[in-house]
C-alpha cells in the first residue's frame, strides 16, 4: 500500500469517527422538559409578558415602536 493511500484511508476513518460521534452527541433525549415552578413562571412573565396573544392592528396605525 502506499504512503498515501494510508493517508487517505486514516483521513477518511478520522471523518467518519467525527462524524459519528458528532451525531451521538447531538441526538434529541426521549425526555421532555420538566414544569417550571411558580417563581419561574412569574420570572419569565415579568421578563418576557404574558403568554396573551397581542391585539390586532387597527386600521391606520403605525407599526413601529414609540421612542
């Protein structure tokens, strides 16, 4: 075999251990995220808003925020 053809077979043996545990790695877990408690809720409530739905936009007003 030659010098390069070993180079080759080892790069590609390299790329797939790589790639492989790259896709171990990120794979999604079976579990679900766990229920915030009431502190958190509030937290981000106060942070974020309400989970409410924003009214709608009435004809003729602008949509840019008021600076």
């Amino acid at each position: 075999m030659s010098r390069t053809f070993a180079i080759a077979i080892g790069l590609l043996v390299t790329a797939a251990s790589v790639s492989a545990a790259t896709v171990f790695i990120t794979m999604p877990k079976e579990q679900s995220a766990p229920e915030m408690s009431e502190e958190q809720r509030l937290a981000r409530e106060k942070l974020f808003g309400s989970e409410k739905a924003l009214p709608p936009i009435e004809k003729g007003q602008e949509m840019r925020p008021r600076w």
